[in-house]
C-alpha cells in the first residue's frame, strides 16, 4: 500500500514539473482525472493557483496603487464541488472616497467532447456585482457550463489606491492544490513586517529587481511562495471557530515609508494595540457617535425612574436598546448612519446599536466602555490593526467589582451570555480616554442542559413518557436563536423526527423571559424504543439521548477544539418496568476524565422499586481544548459512544 501511494506522489510530482498553465491551455489530461491522486475525498482542487501582488505608479494621482493579479485552475470532481464554479470577490468600496476595482475578468469551462478538449467563454451576463454594505460591494462570477469532470480556469485584477494596505496572502484552502505560486513585489520605500499564519508554512524565497519613476530609478523587494501539494484545511471540522486562523498564510503590516529619495520623508508606523484603540476612538462615527446623548435624553429618564441599583439600571437599558433598535444584520466598528438617525429609524449596523447603549449606560453615571471585537468568523488579528476588528459590544464594570458584557443586536441575549459570533477569544475595551486593554471574550459560565425522562412501557411494548428539559445561559440563547421564529407545529415535526417519537403535547416556559431557562415540557409515545428478540427486550438507557457517532474522526489535529463556552448535559431517565419483566443486564458504571480537569463522563444505571434509573453527566469545564489534548478527547468520546450505546436487557419472570 505505502508503494501506491509513494507511486503516485512521484507520478504526481511529474505531472506538475512538466504541466504548462498558461491561461487558457488545459491539457486532456487534467480533464480526464477522475480524482485528486493524494485525496480522493476532494470535490475540487486548484490544478494551479497564482497571485501577483505589486506597485504601480499612477502618473494621474502621483501615488502608487497596489494591484494584485489572480489566475486559478481548478479541477470538479463532484457535484459538490459545483460550488466552486462560483466566485465571490468582496472589495472596498464605500459611498464616498476612493473604491477599489475589480477588473479584467476573464474565465473558461474546459470539458471533453468525443476525446477533444473544448472551452465555453465566460460571459459577461454572469458577472454581477452587488452592494454589501457602506464600505464593500462583491463581484460574483459564475462560471457557464459546470458538469462533474469539467476544468475551470479565471483571472481577474484587484486595483488599490490603498498602496499601504497588502491583503494577507492566503497558502493553504478548503481544497487541495497541486500548484501554488504566490509573489508580492514591494518598492524600496515602503517597509512592511511579515509574519507567517496558521500550521502550514512555505519557505519564502526574497529577490530584487528594478523599477522607475520617470527618470527615478529604485529598488524592487520581491518576495516569492512556492509549493506542490498543499493538503486541504476543510472547514467541516467540529468545534472550530474560524479555519482562517489556522489555514497557512502570510500577513503584511507596514511599518515604515521612505520616500527621502524622491523628495518625502520617513514616517513610522509602529503600531501598537494602545495607538490602534486611540485612532478608532478619535474617529467621528466612533469616540463622536459615543458623546450624542440629547436624542435619547427624555426617554432615559423614564427608563431609570424604577431603577434602584446599578444594576437595575443597566438591566432596564439594556432590554430598552434591544427592544427599541433592530439590528440591521450588519457588522462592523463604526457607525454607518449615525446614533440619532438610528435610532429614530429604529434601525442599524452593530456599532449604532451598541454605541449608543455604551452612551446611554455612561449617561446614566455607570462605568460602561465600548469593547471591540474580531467575530469568530472574522478570525483572530495577529498584529495590531484596525483591520483586525470588525465589531463591537459594551461592558460596565461596577464599583463593587465585576463587570457585565453585553450585546444589544441579540434580542435574546443578557448579561455576561453573549452570541457565539462575539465568542472570540479576546476583546479591546477602549476608555474614554482612548486607553485601552484586553478583555476575555470566552465565556466562563457553562451552557447547560438538563433532560429528565420517565416512560411506561405497555404489554404491547409502546413506551408513553414525560420528558422535561431545561436550558440554561447560552444554551437557552441558542434554543431561542433556533426556534423562537418557528411555530409550534415545525417545532413538534423537527423533534418528532430527530427523536424517533410522536408528540401528543408539547408546552415551552420562558419562550420570551431571557434572563430565565427555557422549559420544555412534552409527553410523547414510541414503538420504537424497545426491541424484541427471542422473548428478551433490548433498550438504550439514555433512549433516544444517546449519542452513537463520535464527532472526532481525524488521526491528528493541530488546531484547537473550541466549544464557544464551557458547557454540560446531564440526562436523567427512569424507565418503569413491564409488567411480569425484570431486568437480566444492566451496562456498568463508567467514570471517565479528560487531562488537566478539562472534562468528565459518568454513567451509572441502577435498578430500585420497580425502576431502572440512568443518571448521565458529560461536563467540559473549559471552552478549548488544545491540540495535544485531542488524542485523548478523542478516546474520550470514544468510550462515550461505546457505553451509551450498550443496551438494558429485560427477560420475563
């Protein structure tokens, strides 16, 4: 076996030393690859992926703008690799000033036609631009004629006007790639620090040419990637809270220009997390937006009328906020529209929302700052920069010690429970002074729920039960998030079907009351939970709790496990049993750890007054488990599985 497989990565290097990509050449044999050699699990695979970034001088502005070249090739095997035939390509582009572009769109479908290759020519009917937001507007591009085998090969130019803002380069993808080139070319006046991200790294290869202006000559800094067969970072993983922050990659901050050659000076940029928060703060739809308070005036006077504690009132200002401004669905550190038309409109962006909370918590003498945020799926800033953070929430810190996080674009959020997208490791408070400081982001109350069952069962083997579940913290969020905005109905079908059940009754508690549990109360009935060989009977303890799939399957992981929050279930069941029935096995105990108190199992079934009772807990006491604990997690859920999965055994008497 390893001889096949070593086989076929030598054949594989080959193919690639030899293959030609110029745009627009495939060959018969990429088409005919029915599979990518060294994962036959891929969908798609970029056959060759290229990025030129570089500097160019505009005679027009007398600036440098940075344009970046793309060419890709990429390979369908399946049907679900069809997403692939579709491209988005996000850019700045803001209602007022400078935009970038996105241009010269070209693109192929390659495919096989009685053995000869064939190409169908993008067109311009299928490039689409949209509005994403204030500041972003998207290019999609969908590629004509996809069927499963068929090459697809685009190129395109991003052009800047912000020279000294170089997008991170992206190594390592969601699908493999037999060939990567990747090349950023830096003129001698611009000094940028460089740092590696993620766990697949490639060896940067520097160079220098030359360039001019007009009669200026200067020098050319270029920095070169390239690789062969770069395994795929699937973003299917469990438990991860954005795959960019591991996926290989290169990140650019500039530090320093130069320009005592053509007549400038030398400015620095040694930026600091401290001078970050103090230009966000200084900026008008920021620090400006945080000092409006007239528009909200009256109504928080009538807010804290029945306040009589400090934490009455950022309670009632709170559920003020989230009952008074929707959220627009938008992300994002500064104000789009402004406070006051905010909330006169009853709309806006995250930073319209929570600024104006941050105001109205301060207005009313409590200790609130805002808190910025990079959201899970923006990733995790490596650096400091502005870039880096793309939300915001408020904090009040009490006199007596302790503080509250919250975040009033969640309308079924509370204090200190905040959205799994704000669930990102650090925050940046920021003072009224432009002092700043971090502040942990992960939550350390455990999300929890507790199920409770007691079933009958009949002569003719159906099981009627009771089963009542209670959520708490970010669990009920969760519960709320999910089905709040469903009937009853939908509800009752989605758990009927999940659970193997038929619901006669079903009664929710505290649907709307955020600060409490969510309560579920359902009686139901099954003719499917017993089974019946040779007279015995056969029942899951947990029923239709159990888990029978381990959710980690990879060999190794070198990225963290990351659960959002510390969280439990506890299971308890009570199974009366049959009339002229006793119980011939029962599982065993089982009480298992994870290292350094990171989780515990226990499993107990016991029989008492008629009864066999199942009490389960599964607890993780930390929201992340690192890399070198993943082996034993994995054992972990493992047995976990295993037990749960071991049946009660019933005989008659």
């Amino acid at each position: 076996m390893k001889k096949i497989i070593f086989t076929l990565f030598l054949m594989n290097q080959i193919v690639i030393l030899a293959q030609d990509y110029k745009f627009g050449k495939v060959s018969k044999e990429e088409l005919t690859e029915n599979f990518y050699p060294l994962d036959s699990t891929a969908d798609a695979a970029y056959l060759y992926k290229s990025r030129r970034t570089y500097f160019d001088f505009s005679v027009s502005s007398g600036n440098f703008q940075l344009v970046t070249d793309f060419h890709e090739r990429i390979k369908i095997y399946t049907k679900e690799g069809f997403d692939f035939a579709t491209k988005s390509v996000v850019y700045y582009n803001p209602d007022s000033g400078e935009s970038e572009t996105v241009s010269s769109i070209k693109g192929y479908t390659f495919y096989l036609e009685n053995g000869k290759v064939k190409k169908e020519k993008l067109s311009s009917k299928s490039i689409f631009k949209d509005k994403l937001s204030k500041f972003n507007s998207v290019k999609k591009i969908t590629m004509p004629n996809i069927k499963e085998g068929v090459v697809i090969e685009l190129r395109y130019k991003v052009i800047s006007p912000y020279a000294t803002s170089i997008d991170d380069l992206e190594l390592q993808f969601g699908i493999p790639v037999k060939k990567l080139h990747s090349q950023v070319e830096i003129p001698e006046y611009y000094v940028f620090n460089k740092k590696s991200i993620g766990y697949h790294h490639i060896k940067m290869e520097t160079d220098s040419k030359s360039g001019r202006i007009g009669n200026t000559g200067y020098r050319i800094n270029v920095y070169e990637f390239n690789d062969t067969n770069i395994p795929a970072l699937k973003d299917n993983e469990p438990y991860i809270s954005s795959v960019k922050n591991y996926r290989g990659g290169m990140s650019f901050e500039l530090t320093q220009t130069n320009l005592l050659s053509i007549g400038g000076g030398i400015e620095s940029f040694s930026n600091t997390w401290e001078n970050v928060s103090k230009k966000i703060y200084k900026r008008s739809s920021f620090g400006g937006e945080l000092s409006k308070s007239s528009y909200y005036k009256d109504d928080l006077e009538t807010i804290l009328a029945t306040a009589k504690t400090d934490s009455d009132k950022v309670i009632s200002i709170f559920k003020f906020v989230k009952n008074q401004i929707k959220w627009n669905g938008y992300y994002g550190i500064y104000s789009d529209n402004g406070v006051r038309k905010a909330y006169k409109e009853r709309v806006g962006n995250v930073a319209d929302i929570n600024l104006m909370l941050t105001a109205m918590l301060r207005s009313a003498n409590l200790n609130a700052d805002p808190v910025l945020v990079s959201t899970r799926t923006n990733g995790v800033p490596f650096f400091p920069t502005i870039d880096g953070f793309n939300y915001v929430i408020s904090l009040v810190e009490f006199s007596a010690g302790g503080f509250m996080l919250l975040d009033a674009t969640e309308p079924f959020s509370s204090p200190n429970i905040l959205p799994r997208r704000t669930l990102n490791w650090n925050g940046r408070r920021i003072s009224k002074n432009g002092n700043s400081s971090w502040i942990r982001l992960t939550s350390s109350t455990t999300a929890a729920q507790e199920n409770n069952i007691m079933i009958n069962i009949s002569d003719d083997l159906k099981v009627k039960g009771l089963l009542r579940t209670k959520f708490f913290n970010l669990d009920a969020l969760t519960y709320r998030r999910n089905h709040n905005h469903l009937n009853e109905e939908d509800i009752i079908t989605n758990l009927e079907e999940k659970s193997n059940i038929e619901i006669e009754d079903f009664k929710l508690v505290n649907k709307k009351a955020v600060e409490k549990p969510v309560i579920r109360n359902v009686k139901f009935s099954s003719e499917d939970l017993i089974e019946s060989i040779n007279g015995k009977l056969y029942i899951e303890p947990l029923l239709f709790l159990s888990q029978h799939k381990n959710p980690f399957k990879l060999e190794e992981r070198k990225f963290p496990v990351d659960f959002t929050s510390p969280w439990s279930i506890k299971n308890v069941v009570s199974i009366k049993l049959p009339k002229g029935y006793k119980a011939e096995n029962l599982p065993e105990s089982l009480a298992i750890g994870l290292p350094e108190n990171l989780g515990v199992f226990k499993f107990q079934v016991t029989e008492a007054a008629g009864k066999i009772n199942t009490i389960c807990v599964l607890q993780f006491n930390s929201a992340i488990v690192a890399p070198q604990h993943y082996s034993a997690l994995k054992d972990f859920y493992g047995k976990l599985v295993k037990k749960e999965s071991e049946k009660i055994v019933l005989v008659k008497i």
